[in-house]
C-alpha cells in the first residue's frame, strides 16, 4: 500500500480546491477510496506528537491489512528537524512535508498534533485536536468502527 | 502626579497587549520557538522560587509571575 | 492493545523503550503576602503542555551569604511532578532552610558600647528569670547577652533558624481549553507555622493565543515567637511580652498571557494580597536618640495589623535562534506607602548543540520607605508613638543583582538528553537611599550599612 506521496498531495490539493474546506464537509480522498485514512498533521517540537507515534505505528501494524492507511504530515519549518523525530520512530506509514502550513491551513488544523479520520467513502467522520494516551483507547474503537463499514 | 518611567512603561505594556489581543497570535502548527522549554513560563522554578524567597526576605515586594498560557499550545 | 510492546529484535522504537521528552510541572510562584520576618511563600502548580510519563525530578541546593558576618543559609529543595495519562498534573516539593549568623535587631550604631538580650532573654541580666504573662507563664532560660562595641551596627549574633516547607499542587484539564489549578502549603519554623491553600482557573482564547488566568490564595500563619511577642511600641527594658500571635492574608491575581508573534510571548499580571493580624517583627527594636547623638534607650517596633499590597508584572519572552530572552517589569504599591520599581534581564544563549546554555541575568530595584519607617526615634518626641519600625527592609533603598547560570544537558545510554545539570551564582547589593544623617555625635557614623550576599546554587534535573 504505498502509494506516490505525490499523488497523494495533487489528490487532496486538488480536491481541497474543489470543495470548501469546512469540517463538516465530506472529503474525497480519491487515491485511498475504500481505505479508512487516518490523517495527522504533527511537528517535531509537539510533545503529544511523541507520544502519537508509537501509537500510530501500532495502528498501523495492526490495521493496515484490514485497510487502515495513516498519513503523517509534518509541518516543521525545516526538514531536519523532522529527520531526527522520525530517526527515533522510524514510522512505516506516509509521511508528507508541508513547512509552509498550507495543507494544515486548508483542513483547519487547530491544535497539535490534529487528526482527521475518514472513512472508506472519503467522508470525514472524526476530528481529534490533541493528544493524550487515555483517549487512545477511543481512536481505536472509533478506527475499528469505520474499518467494519464495508 | 509624578508618574515613573516604569509606571508609564507598564501601562502602556498593558494598553498593547489588550488593544491586540483580538488579532494577535500564530497559527497552531507555528509554534516550535514557544515550545521551546526557555520560553516556558514555567522555566526554572526552583531557581525562581529561591531568588523570590531571597527578595521575600530582603525587600518590601514579593510575586508577580503568573502560571499559565504561551508553550506549544499542545493539545 | 494500544501501546503495544514489539518483539525484541525489530528495527523500530518501542514504547517501552521510547524516552519521551519529559516536561516538568510549572512551580511558578504567585504574588504574595506578608513582609515581617516570618517567611511565607506560596506556589502553584498548573498543567500546561506537560505530557504523560514517569515522574520527573527536579532539584537545588542553593548557599546564601551575607558579607558582614551576616546571615547565612543553606536551602535543599526538591520537587516531583508528574503528568497522567489524562492530562491531570501533580507536584509536590518538599523544602528545608537553615539559616544562621547576625541579624541587625534594628537599633541605631552608637558612640558607647550597648548591650542586648537575645530574644529569649528576658532581661539583660544573664540570670534566669520566670515572668507572668496575660496568656500563662513565660519561663526564660538565661538571656544571652550580647555586647556591641561603640560604632559597630547592633547585630544579633545568636540568629539562628530552620524551617521545613511541603507542598502539593494539582492541575486538571476541564476540556481542551480550561485547566483547573488548586494546591496546599504547609511551612514549618521553631517560632513560625504556615498553612495555605490556592486555587486557579486558567482558559486559552484564540486557538491558544491568548490565556486568562485566574487565582485566589488564602494564608494563615501562627507565630510563636522566641521570648513571645513584645508588647508593640513597649519600652524594651521592661520586656513586656505575651504569647503567640496569628496573621492571616487572602490574595487574587488576574493574569493575561499573550502570543505576540511565532518569538514573542508576553504576560501581564495584576494582583493584590491583604493581610491582617500581627504583622510586626518581634525581634525588632528601634533606639531613642537624644540631640546629642547618644542612645537613651529602645522600643519595640509597632506596625499597622493590615496591609493591602497591588502590584502589576509584565514579562517579555522572546527567542531568536540560539538565544532567549526574558524582561520583566514589576511596580508594587501598598497602604503602608511602599512602592517599589522591579525590572529584570536574563539572556540564554545555547552552544550550537543545544545542550548547554550561559545564562547571565540582571535585576534593578527600587523601593521606598513606609510612612511609618523611621531609622531612630527622637527622645524629646512623644513617648507614645503610632506605628514605627526601624526595620531596612521597610526603608528606602535600591538594590542590584548580577547572576550567571551554566547548564548542561546529560546524555543517556541512549542519546537521549534525559537530565540537566546547572549551577548559578548570584551578587546582590542593597544600597539605603535618603539616608538621614544622625544628631550629634552620631553624625560620623555609618547608619545604613546595606547589604551584600552572594548566593550560590547547583541544580539537578531528570
């Protein structure tokens, strides 16, 4: 499941230009139509990011064959700072650069770390402002719901 | 009334911060300088609680710092 | 399942293994209350990005030396704090001061020698001596006189103190956007008791930008002085004393935290504390000078039993690269007509790495004299006199400090920069202002000796 980064940002820019970008808005993330996505936007200098991530990677190992595709995006001004977060992580899932906040901008972020789930349609179902591990039992439940959908 | 400079100093300090308050600020995701642990409020406080305690006993005045607000902005 | 453990071998970094970047718990100090000898402090703790993981430890030891001969002190402090996995915050801290030296007792120098009883002395004679007070039976052991020579400033030499303070504070989130801040104090001397309790509200406005905070303090302090507390204004000789005295101050401050721009984040705090009760120094003592500028005997100091103290503090934090800076502001006013001026500058300045910094700092402040200060009293004025005290900290005066802070950050096994060492050393210097020059024979002595200390501090963080 490793599809071009690339294709990934011309797809939700693409569609972030086509249709407003208000929350409740459905988004069509064309390149992972039929997938669930989990997509975060994080930063290198975010506490709860740290703790995000080991999660997300066990998310990911766990959910991934059954269709779960989690998107990271950092919104670091500077790659390398970004390097050294990810050179503890080493995350399998995506990770996609926006230093200029654009991105984050257009899906509204309002607190790091942010995370969007959307389900298999490409509707925006969840938005979590936030991170603490008490919720993380949450998340999962709600992942496991939309995963269900078929 | 004799104002001091510090006076004047404060209250204009107060004026900016009010008048802007409404439009100030960053975006979630610029804070990386804020969330640096120097530019905590809460940076230091063994070293400021033993400087207050040394003022407490020397001088007339005591306090002033506060507890909450700029950081990452996290969660 | 959710933080699940990998097998040993794979490649990736497991939660059990992952250090996070621990945040320590704000012990940031509030205005407060009460300026006699006893010391009373209060600190709150409140969550703010903190995130959740093992406890995390931070520690002093700091060394305080008066120049002089004059007090001394040596205060170990350590403190605990932790963030839940729901975001609720705990700190506790647990000081112990010892303080040791002379303490000026607030006479005047003089051209002849003059003799004092410590304050357990009940007479200046050194036999012992059992007095009846209104609240019981006073049993003195035998008053350790001290003698000062002619010129010499009159210092108690047998100061002598310790004090043991514990705290708890507790923040909890109420939503995303509020947190909820309370905490208890309890402070421990020989002749001193002190209890408080705070409570706050703090809520961010402006995707975060903007944060009001709210706090009220509530003290209460009993006082058992050594000898028991004289009689306010009494003549000294005839150590007329009573037993212990209680103080009490409530507190409030309204605080406005401001992002200014992605480097610049200013506060503003407006606070105002009242005290009522006793609120003199037991120990303090003023000399009746007569026109020839000869000592022709001392009172006891007597101050209002209220004061309401406001102030307004302004702090400016900003960085740029390796470097960081923090100004602040402070004016304070109160009804015993003290105001005093308060501006600070420190500067970080990181190594490239970031794990070290130099930190040197600087501190200008101005005070002047309460209505009722006076450094002696006249003997051809009235012997009943309203409020007086001769007391330095209640007069007039500027003061500089100058510190230099060095930390360096430790490296673990596993490259982590888990902990962080520093040292810092300080110089503080009070110099009197208006300084009013004695009659008479007092004329060529020196009547406000200032102050100078040096206080050095090694700090230890993990």
């Amino acid at each position: 499941m490793s599809r071009s980064p690339i294709l990934l940002l011309a797809g939700l820019a693409g569609l972030a230009l086509a249709s407003p970008p208000v929350a409740a808005t459905p988004l069509h993330l064309a390149a992972y139509r039929g997938r669930v996505v989990y997509l975060d936007f994080w930063a290198s200098w975010c506490g709860p990011c740290k703790q995000s991530f080991p999660w997300m990677e066990s998310m990911s190992d766990t959910y991934a064959h059954r269709g779960l595709v989690i998107v990271a995006v950092d919104l670091d001004r500077h790659k390398g700072a970004a390097a050294r977060f990810l050179g503890e992580f080493h995350p399998d899932f995506q990770i996609l650069y926006d230093p200029r906040g654009s991105l984050a901008e257009r899906f509204k972020v309002e607190g790091m770390p942010t995370s969007l789930v959307i389900d298999r349609d490409g509707k925006l179902r969840y938005r979590h402002i936030g991170f603490v591990p008490a919720d993380a039992d949450r998340y999962e439940s709600q992942v496991k719901r939309l995963l269900a959908e078929k | 009334m004799h104002i001091k400079l510090t006076n004047l100093l404060l209250i204009a300090g107060g004026a900016l911060l009010l008048n802007g308050c409404v439009s100030l600020g960053v975006k979630p995701w610029q804070r990386d300088l804020l969330a640096r642990e120097d530019m905590q409020l809460n940076a230091e406080p063994l070293t400021h609680q033993i400087d207050d305690h040394m003022y407490f006993s020397k001088e007339a005045s005591s306090g002033g710092r506060g507890f909450a607000g700029g950081g990452c902005g996290c969660n | 399942m959710q933080l699940k453990a990998r097998g040993a071998g794979a490649s990736r970094a497991t939660p059990a293994d992952m250090r996070i970047v621990r945040r320590r718990l704000i012990a940031a100090s509030c205005a407060l209350l009460g300026a006699t000898a006893a010391r009373s402090q209060d600190a709150t703790g409140a969550a703010s990005d903190a995130i959740s993981g093992d406890w995390s430890v931070d520690s002093a030891l700091a060394y305080y030396h008066e120049s002089g001969g004059r007090v001394s002190a040596v205060e170990p402090i350590v403190n605990f704090s932790k963030t839940f996995d729901d975001g609720r915050t705990f700190s506790g801290e647990l000081v112990f001061d010892s303080l040791s030296g002379s303490t000026p007792n607030g006479a005047l120098p003089s051209t002849k020698p003059q003799t004092f009883a410590s304050p357990s002395g009940s007479s200046l004679s050194s036999a012992p001596i059992t007095y009846t007070t209104s609240s019981g039976q006073l049993s003195v052991e035998g008053a350790r006189i001290y003698t000062i020579n002619p010129g010499q400033q009159p210092m108690d030499p047998h100061y002598h103190d310790q004090r043991l303070a514990i705290s708890g504070n507790w923040g909890m989130p109420l939503g995303r956007l509020t947190t909820a801040t309370y905490g208890g104090k309890l402070s421990y001397e020989h002749d001193f008791l002190s209890a408080s309790v705070s409570a706050g509200i703090a809520r961010a406005f402006n995707e975060k930008n903007t944060t009001l905070s709210f706090q009220l303090n509530n003290e209460f302090d009993k006082l058992n002085p050594i000898g028991g507390a004289p009689l306010a204004a009494s003549d000294y000789a005839l150590f007329k004393k009573t037993g212990g005295k209680t103080k009490d101050g409530v507190g409030m401050m309204l605080g406005l935290t401001q992002v200014m721009n992605r480097r610049w984040l200013s506060e503003l705090n407006v606070s105002v504390d009242r005290f009522h009760g006793y609120l003199n120094d037991p120990y303090k003592i003023i000399s009746i000078i007569d026109p020839a500028g000869d000592t022709t005997g001392y009172l006891y100091e007597k101050r209002p039993s209220s004061r309401t103290r406001k102030s307004v503090y302004w702090d400016n934090r900003a960085a740029w690269g390796r470097l960081s800076t923090d100004l602040s502001m402070r004016y304070m006013f109160d009804t015993w007509r003290v105001h005093s001026d308060t501006a600070t500058l420190s500067v970080r300045w990181w190594n490239p790495d970031r794990d070290r910094f130099l930190e040197p700092y600087v501190r200008w402040y101005r005070q002047s004299a309460a209505d009722f200060y006076t450094p002696w009293l006249d003997s051809t004025g009235s012997r009943s006199i309203g409020y007086a005290s001769s007391d330095a900290r209640l007069g007039a005066f500027h003061a500089f400090t100058y510190g230099l802070k060095y930390g360096a950050k430790i490296r673990d096994s596993t490259d982590h920069m888990s902990s962080e060492f520093s040292i810092r050393v300080l110089y503080y210097r009070q110099t009197p202002d208006h300084r009013l020059a004695g009659p008479g024979a007092l004329q060529g002595l020196d009547l406000y000796p200032g102050l100078e200390a040096l206080l050095l501090q090694v700090g230890y963080k993990f």
